[in-house]
C-alpha cells in the first residue's frame, strides 16, 4: 500500500486526531509532574496522567470524533437537520455523562484499593527499618529502644492522600448531580466539535473558491485570447489576399512572417503569472509592423522607438497588440507630417510605459465595431487589476493611447 492510500485513509485521518487530541491532554499535566520535586507523591501523579489524561482523554476523544465526524458531517452538511442534530449531541452528552461516572466509581474503588497495598508496603517497610534500628543501637546507656523522636526521625515520610481526579469527590454523590456538574465539560466538547468543523468547511470553501476563481480566469483568458486570434488572422489574411492578387513578390515573405507570429501565439509557453518575456513581445510586434508594411507599395511614415532595459521585463501577450493594429487599420500612415509614433518604455520597479499616435483616416471606418481594443480592456482588468493604468484620447485629427503596466 501507498504512502498516498495510506494517508487518505479514514483510520489514518482518524488515528492522527486521536494522537494530537491526547499529546494536548498530556502535555497539559507534564510540566506539573517535571516541577514535581517530592517523591512521594509520584504514585498519585502517575496515576492521574493514566486515568484523567489518557483514558479520560479517550473516551472524550470519542465523543468529540461521533459529534464532528459522524453527527455533524450527516445531519447538518448533507442533510441540514438542526433540531435532529442538537437532539442527537445532547443525547450523546447524556450517555457519555452516564458512561464516565460509572467508569470513575470504578477508579475510586481501584485506587483505594492502590493506596490500601501502597499504606501496607510502607507499613512493612516501617517495621523493618525500625527492627533494624533496635539491632543497630547499643545496649548500654539509659535506654535500650530508641525514643520516640528516633522513630519519628527515621520514619519514612507516608504520603499524603491527594485527590487523583478531581471528578472523584462527585461519585459519592447520586448521577443526578454528577450529571449536573459534568453535561457541561461534554457540551464544551460539542461545541469544540462544532467550532473544528466550521474551520475545515472554511479552508475547504476557501480552497475550493480559489481554484473555481483560478480557473475562471484561465478559462476568461483563453477565450479572450481565441478572439484575438480571429481578429487578427481575419486581417492578415485580407492582406496576403490583397496581395495574391496583385502577384506581388511580397507574398511569400508574408506567409513566412504570419507563420511565425501564430507559432508565438499558439505555443508560447506562459508562467503562472500569464507572462511571458517582454523581448518576445517586442519580435512579435517587429513582425507585425513588418507584416502590414507589405500592404503599402509607397512609403510609410512611422518610429517604433524602444527605450530602457527590457531583457528582464516580462508582460502578458498581446496586450499591445491591438493598439498597433488599430493605429494601421484607422490611422494615415503616409502623411509625413503626422507620422505613427510607437514608443515602449521599461521603467524602474517593473514598469512599463507604452505610448500610440496616430492621425484618424476619416474616411476608413469599422463598420463592425473595435473587437481589439474591447477586449484588451477586459484582459487588463483579468491580468493587471489595480496595476494598469490606460489613457485614451481622440480628438479630429488624432487618436492617443496611454498605457502604463507594473508587474
């Protein structure tokens, strides 16, 4: 058998309480046994660590594992009885109160009968340390026994009845009042059960919400990302149509470029954060801005300007994406007096500053509305929340977009 079964084992998870239940217990009494300094008293401490302690503690244990391992799992988490439940937990009380006094009265009678055999072994011991006393002491003087002072001196110190178990007192008494003094220690112990389930429910919710969260945000994340998928292969691929049909030598290279780009979208392996290295972004966004050049047969006039260190920058992909997509879908890229400006900035503290301007094509319009830019907004809210910062501004002529990312 496994290490695995082992320990999802309901005797193992079972055996493990019971253990801490009673190393609690006696640790609770050890350190009154180690300041314990007279000897004498050693019998009644032992005696109360086996009897209060440990088989006490059992049978406590037992009433605490009925309650939040049987009663509350049943009638309250499954099937949600309260009245049942609390029935049943008094129930319980009563006949582990009816249990424990006649287990006491058993005690009682076997440690007097320990304390009768230990009064009698000291007795023994007495006479014969006073017979030995009388063989020791010379015949000559006024006195051959020794006095009563002698005897008190070398009497050995009896020790003093205590009480082993402070529940001993209440067995002389009827199991009325037994009852009446001890159902309140069982309650506590119901209650001790109630309190321990309600803190394992908790830390298993608690687990059990994270993961629906984590997988949630996976699951949000990987939609996103296949809508922007479509929306950028719909674009490209109008591209590489447009130019097909005009044979144009730039075809091929387009292929090749797209193929890279959709490599890096398809098998770019993220870390637990969705990040992945800002420099691959940066290729990504190279290709791009490559790729939609082969649609112009005049000139382009844009800068993609980098600044900063950004070898150990990460940034979660294509997130800019969209903002260099719309800039070519919407933007004047030939008028070399509003060029395209795309700047990227690695800050200190792992901060990243992007910045787009464009001038607006009037006269190019998206009749079918920006996919692109909405769901960006709604990755930066999933991947960024409270660490972005996204400005946009649009005027007549131009459109701005501020973006600010702090890993």
């Amino acid at each position: 058998m496994s290490i695995r079964k082992i320990i999802k084992n309901p005797f193992f998870y079972l055996l493990v309480h019971y253990l801490a239940w009673i190393l609690l217990y006696v640790l609770s009494y050890l350190s009154i046994m180690i300041s314990n300094t007279n000897p004498s008293l050693s019998l009644y401490q032992w005696d109360h660590l086996r009897y209060d302690n440990i088989l006490l503690g059992s049978v406590n244990f037992v009433l605490f594992a009925l309650v939040a391992f049987v009663l509350i799992p049943h009638y309250f988490i499954k099937k949600r009885k309260w009245v049942l439940l609390i029935v049943l937990c008094f129930t319980s009380a009563t006949v582990f109160c009816y249990f424990k006094y006649n287990l006491d009265k058993w005690h009682v009678a076997e440690f007097k009968q320990s304390i009768k055999k230990n009064s009698q072994e000291n007795k023994i011991k007495e006479a014969a340390q006073i017979k030995k006393t009388e063989i020791s002491t010379p015949t000559t003087g006024s006195s051959t026994a020794p006095s009563n002072g002698a005897i008190k001196q070398i009497k050995p110190a009896l020790p003093r009845l205590v009480k082993s178990t402070p529940l001993i007192p209440f067995v002389q008494a009827s199991f009325r009042t037994y009852y009446f003094i001890n159902i309140w220690y069982n309650i506590v112990i119901i209650f001790m059960a109630f309190g321990y389930v309600m803190l394992i429910q908790w830390f298993l919710q608690e687990g059990i919400r994270r993961r629906l969260e984590s997988e949630k945000l996976t699951a949000e994340l990987s939609f996103l990302k296949m809508q922007i998928n479509p929306h950028f292969l719909f674009n490209t691929l109008n591209n590489i149509y447009s130019l097909s049909l005009k044979k144009s030598d730039n075809t091929p290279d387009s292929i090749l470029k797209l193929s890279d780009m959709m490599r890096y979208m398809l098998y770019e392996k993220e870390d637990a954060e969705y990040h992945v290295p800002l420099n691959k972004e940066i290729k990504y966004l190279e290709n791009f801005i490559a790729l939609q050049k082969l649609r112009y047969s005049g000139e382009m006039h844009m800068s993609f300007e980098i600044k900063g260190d950004t070898a150990n920058q990460k940034i979660c992909p294509l997130i800019l994406v969209p903002f260099v997509e719309n800039a070519f879908k919407h933007g004047v890229l030939n008028d070399a007096a509003n060029p395209l400006s795309i700047q990227l900035t690695a800050a200190a503290d792992n901060k990243l500053i992007f910045e787009i301007r464009n001038k607006i094509n009037n006269n190019n319009k998206d009749l079918n509305g920006g996919i692109g830019l909405v769901n960006v907004k709604k990755r930066l809210e999933l991947l960024y929340p409270g660490r972005h910062q996204l400005e946009t501004s649009v005027t007549k002529t131009h459109y701005n977009a501020f973006l600010t990312l702090t890993s």
